[in-house]
C-alpha cells in the first residue's frame, strides 16, 4: 500500500491531495488546526492583515 502525506489543508493543500490521489493508495492530509467534520469556515489571517497588502 502506498501513502502521501500533504502538510497543510489551505486550498492548494486540497489540491495537491486531490491530484496524489490517483497516484497513491492513500492521502493523509495533516493540518495544525483540527477540521471540521463537514464544510465550515476556517479561522485564519484576514487579507488586510497580510504582508502583501
């Protein structure tokens, strides 16, 4: 059986696990915070509170 893991589920986290799935038998996606059972918004850094802006 062969395993991916992927460190973090921000979008391109979900992405990047999305496209090992075809590739692996299984895909564990690790994340700091706990998630939700079902579709939820996540806290995080607010796009005004960014270095970029």
């Amino acid at each position: 059986m062969t395993k991916a893991y992927v460190i973090g589920a921000s979008l391109a986290g979900l992405l990047a696990a999305s496209a090992l799935a075809g590739r692996f038998d299984q895909v564990v996606v690790l994340d700091r915070d706990k998630l939700p059972d079902r579709a939820a918004p996540r806290r995080g850094v607010p796009p005004k509170a960014t270095a970029v802006s």
